[in-house]
C-alpha cells in the first residue's frame, strides 16, 4: 500500500517542475497548475509516509535512503508556506525538480520501502535526524531564495526592459526571507547535531567523514548568520555565501551517507 | 421608448487646440447637463483632457442629438466636423470601453473611471443614465480586476517607481534624493510618494551638489534631471557614500540628456542605474503588454455592453408586461371576491392557501409570455409583441 502512494507523489512533483518550466516560458496557467500539482504531491508523500510510519510502527526513516524521502517532504513543506503565492512560484524551478531527483534516489536506495529495525531508539531518531534534516530543508530553501536572488539581481542590472514580464519578490524580500530561514534553521541543526555528538561520545563511537562534514556546514551557516546579522553583509554576497552553504549540503546528504547510517 | 443619446470628441477626431476649447469644468459640466436635460430628458456630460462627451436619454433621439450637437458647437463651431455620434447600444458599448480605459490614449489608464464617477454625480440622471453609467463603473472595475490592462507603469515616472519596488519592496518610508528640480524628476518624485517614500532633500545648487556623498550614505532612491553639461555624480564619489550604508540598497535614476550620473555606478555592489534609456524601454514594453490585455478587455466590455442592450431593450414591453400582470391580478381578485359566499365557510389558514394557488396559477401563466416578450425584445420584436398582447388581452381598452 504504501509503496503505491510513492508513484503518486513523484508524478505529481514531477508535473510541477515541468509546470514551472512552463511558467517561465508563459506566465499564468502552467504556474497554478504546478503550485497544485506541489500541493497534491504533497499530500500523496504525507499518506506514503504516514503508512510507512504505521506499518513500522516507529520512525521509519533512519537510514540513509528513507531519510532522504523525508528530507523531500520537509523542503517541500517548508516551499509550500510560499511556493503558494505567485511571487514565488519560480522558486518551484529549483526546488520541484530537486524534490523529483532526490525522490526517485531515495526509491533506489530503498528509502519508500519497509525499514529495517534501527538499534537506536525512537526518541532518539526523532530528535536527531529530524531536526538535522529540517534544518537541511531550511538552507536549501535559504539556497533557492538566494539563486532567486541572483538571478533577479542580475536581470535588474543587465534588462530592466522586460523586468516586470515576471512577477518575481523585491530583493529586500527575497534577502530578509532567507536570512529569516537561515535563522530558524541554525539553531535546529545545533541542537541535532548536539545530541547525536551526546550520543556518539555516550557509545564511544569515533567521528565519520560524515559528522566532519556537517560540523563543517554548521560553521559555514553560523557564518553566514554572523556576517549578515553583526557584519553588515547582505545581498550578492551574502546569497554567494548561502548557495556555498548548500554545496556543503548537498555533500552531506548525498556524498557522505554510507558508513553513518550503518 | 427612451432612447440613449451620444455626442462627442476626443483625442482620436480632433487635435488639442480644438478639444480646449470644449472641454468644460465641473460646474460648466453640471450646468449643460442640467441644460440639456430640459424637457423631461436626461442628461450627462464627460469632460477630461482627452475627450468631451454629452450622453443624453431621451424619447426623440434626433431632437437630442441635434441639442446636444448644437450646445458642444456653441462652445466652439469648428468643432462640429469632430463630432461622432452614437445611438443606445453603440453609446453605451462606447461609454463602457471609454470606463475600462480602452479608448485612452494609454491603454487601461485608471484616471478616466473616477471622471466617469463624477459625469454620473453631476449629470440630471433618471433611469437610463443611471443604468448606462453604473454599468460601465462595473465594467471598468471589472476589467482592471480581471486583467493586467492597468497594473504595469505607462510613464516614464511610473517605471522608475516600479523599478525601485522590485528593488525595496514597499516604498513607505524610503528617503528620495532629487538632484535638480526638472518637471519629469518632480513627477518621478510624486510617483514614489504616491507609494510611501519620502523626498528628504532636493540638491539643487552646485553647493549642494557638491556636498551629495554625504547624504548618500541614508537615501534610498537619488533622482537626477539637472541640466548640467557633464556628469553630476561619479562612481567615485558614490563609493565614498556607500561605506555609510552597511550593505543597503541604492536606486539611482538618470533622467537627464546628458547624463548626470556615471554609468560606472551600476557596476557597483548593491547600486541600481536606470537611465531614461531604461525606463523608455519598459514603458514601451508595458504599452505592448496593455495592448495584448486590452483584447481580453474587449470582451469584457462586449459582454456587459450586451446586458445594456438587453435591459434597455427590455423597456419596450415592460409597460405591456406591467398591464398584463396587474389585468391579470385584476380578474383574480375579482373572481375571489364572487366565490365570497362559499368562501366565507372557510377558516383563515384556508382561505390563505386559495389565495396563495390563485395567484400561483396566475404567475404560471403570465412566467411563459413574460419571458418571450423579453426576449423578442432584445430581437427587436418586442413593439409587435407589446401591442400584441394589448390587442389580445384588450389592456388599451381598459385603459381608456
């Protein structure tokens, strides 16, 4: 059954991104199709996840793969509190396509299916990987905030002829809504880091390459949070630094995931 | 019948040294519409910079015509060559593109449905102009609602307001730097104050001028139209006054030939340069944009110009629609009034409930021909058909 509620999901994400390559070649009906295809999605992952959480009778989504599918579901979510609304419908180009990769990589890797018995307990899975993993959807919607940005910018700078052919946020906007992101998402990935470092120093396990690399994308979003907020940056910069961030990101999802999740 | 009358010029017949001399105040608006509507007539007139238009309601078209022809040439009797004159559902359909800002000289231009508004409030109006005009407030609300024909900037003033709200975001509270006083910077200027920003200083004098990187560092918006001959403000000097700013932005607008600001400024991190090159070319872009809406407009208007007609149309049987039914209420009493005796046995929740099916059969009957009197109406039929009914249920008779 809930293997069968994936193939809904990923078609309807997948008729949002081609929905949101349409609204930036027409503006208007490709786009509110692809916000309800986001929409339907949506709620097609948030059944094949709850009947992932019922047949497991647990918190299924500890390994690699299907905390993958939950990592989807969580950026979309978080999308959805603006993806909604027409000014921000083109941030759909980067996250709706991302969603379908990383879904249909997740079902590769085993990730839609039944879960194998973690030796962790509940409390903990909860704890840890769902705040690391909210926290990673926050800076990949900071990320696709900031590329709106760059990309804005770079039309208000090079043809402000054809400026206002899309309705797109005002770079205020666009700049304040990541750092605001950013600044949610700092403080969920410092305390799901912080108790699984409790955790690892508890069982005297040893560092990965995957704890380096998050503590290393935990330095670079504090400082991307230092700079804006004691530093002055903002704007160009500041975006450059938070799609530097998202590299890193997407290394720790998806570069770095075998030995941890063993 | 009362038929709709129009007599005007605009913008598209006559040249601006002929539309002067009738375009008309509010008062000398109010006081030929009150004119015109001598006689039992109604009367409205329409008087803005591009057009000049008297709608009149009357029973002789041709006499209103005349009049109203008569009062415009009295104005100014070259004028009459430039007239055009339009007659019930052409008015109106005129009148409701005129509302929607698809006769103006740009196209969805929002300016005209407030003076539509006020020709209705100062016109002698009855029923026809009451109905046209409210009509075409609805069409022209509706249209700006349901296209794009008036939301993109169609000034040179208003795409530089545009430009700094793709930048800000809301304008409230923004501080604009005017660099010279020119007519086009004044009218930018207003443009943002329409939208919340604020002009905290006008740098007119060299002096001033030469003090300007130090204000830099807490405006928000710089316009510049002054009339020197080389460059006012150059990269470097607008270097100097962003060390001030902490990463905020900067819009600058060039509205001067030649250029007072350095090109060189919109190289600059977090500074955004716009000559009038730039904002010719969106306003351009715009018009293009308004035109493509303005077909979907069209439609709009057509559809609501139809309801007019059918309304207007529909006049012509209502008198016999209006006899029918009270002929026809007439007999039902009359014949309840007869069966008084047998009536009278009845207790009231009875005699209510034959009442209330009497006057339901009546209404059964009479639902049939009303209709298809209306309808021949809007077919042009509707006289044959009003007479018709006249004749058959002997009206005119009871009357007399």
């Amino acid at each position: 059954m809930a293997e069968l509620l994936f193939w809904p999901a990923l078609l309807l994400y997948g008729e949002a991104a081609v929905g949101y390559f349409g609204e930036v070649r027409r503006p208007g009906r490709a786009g509110r199709a692809a916000t309800w295809g986001v929409r339907l999605g949506w709620l097609a992952q948030t059944a094949l996840l709850a009947a992932q959480a019922a047949r497991d009778d647990g918190f299924p989504w500890g390994t690699w793969a299907s905390s993958l599918s939950l990592f989807v579901w969580l950026v979309v979510s978080a999308y959805l509190i603006w993806g909604c609304r027409r000014p921000y419908r083109l941030l759909g180009l980067v996250v709706m396509p991302l969603a379908v990769a990383l879904l249909v990589i997740a079902r590769a890797g085993g990730g839609t299916g039944s879960a194998s018995a973690s030796h962790y307990s509940n409390l903990f899975l909860v704890v840890h990987v769902g705040l690391v993993l909210a926290a990673f959807a926050g800076f990949t919607l900071a990320a696709a905030l900031s590329g709106l940005y760059v990309w804005q910018e770079r039309r208000l700078k090079t043809s402000p002829a054809t400026i206002l052919r899309r309705q797109v946020p005002a770079l205020a906007t666009l700049d304040e809504l990541a750092l605001r992101t950013v600044a949610w998402s700092v403080p969920l990935l410092t305390l799901g880091v912080a108790v699984g470092l409790v955790r690892l120093v508890a069982r005297g396990d040893r560092l990965d390459a995957l704890i380096a690399a998050t503590a290393v994308t935990w330095l670079v979003w504090c400082a991307y949070l230092g700079l804006r907020l004691l530093g002055g940056w903002a704007g160009r910069r500041a975006a450059y630094l938070a799609l530097a961030g998202f590299v890193l990101v997407v290394v720790v999802r998806l570069a770095l995931p075998a030995a941890h999740f063993a | 019948m009362i038929r709709l009358v129009l007599v005007g010029t605009s913008h598209h017949h006559a040249p601006i040294e002929l539309r002067e001399q009738v375009a008309l105040d509010r008062d000398a608006a109010q006081a030929l519409a009150a004119r015109l509507a001598e006689g039992g007539r109604e009367a409205a007139c329409l008087s803005t910079c591009n057009r000049t238009e008297l709608y009149v309601a009357a029973d002789d078209a041709e006499q209103a015509e005349r009049d109203a022809v008569a009062a415009l040439a009295s104005l100014e009797p070259d004028v009459e060559p430039a007239l055009y004159r339009l007659h019930d559902r052409a008015a109106a359909l005129h009148l409701f593109r005129v509302a929607a800002g698809l006769d103006s000289l740009v196209p969805g231009e929002g300016e005209i449905l407030g003076q539509v508004r006020v020709a209705h409030e100062l016109g002698a109006i009855g029923p026809v102009l009451d109905r046209v005009f409210r009509q075409a407030l609805h069409a022209g609300r509706k249209v700006r609602a349901e296209t794009a024909i008036g939301q993109s900037p169609a000034s040179v003033s208003a795409a530089a307001a545009a430009l700094a709200e793709q930048v800000f975001g809301s304008l409230a509270g923004r501080s604009i730097l005017l660099l010279g006083a020119g007519k086009v910077s004044e009218q930018a200027a207003r443009n943002l104050r329409s939208r919340g920003a604020e002009i905290s200083l006008v740098a007119n004098s060299k002096t001033e001028r030469e003090r300007i990187h130090e204000r830099l560092a807490t405006v928000d918006v710089v316009i510049a139209s002054t009339n020197a001959p080389g460059l006012v403000l150059e990269a470097a000097t607008v270097v100097e006054g962003l060390r001030g700013r902490k990463g905020r932005r900067l819009v600058l607008v060039d509205l001067a030939v030649p250029r007072d600001l350095d090109p060189a400024i919109g190289e600059l991190d977090g500074c955004y340069l716009y000559d009038i090159d730039d904002l010719e070319q969106i306003v351009v872009e715009t018009l293009s944009l308004r035109r493509r809406e303005a077909e979907r407009a069209e439609a709009i208007v057509a559809a609501e110009a139809e309801k007019f007609h059918e309304w207007h149309a529909s006049l012509d049987v209502v008198p016999a629609i209006a006899s029918l039914r009270a002929r026809a209420e007439e007999i039902r009493e009359a014949e309840l009034q007869k069966a008084e005796a047998l009536l009278g046995r009845l207790d009231e929740s009875q005699r209510r409930a034959v009442d209330a099916v009497t006057a339901q059969i009546v209404n059964k009957l009479l639902h049939l021909p009303t209709v298809r009197m209306k309808q021949a109406a809007v077919a042009a039929d509707g006289v044959l058909y009003a007479e018709t009914v006249r004749h058959l249920f002997g009206l005119d008779e009871d009357e007399r």
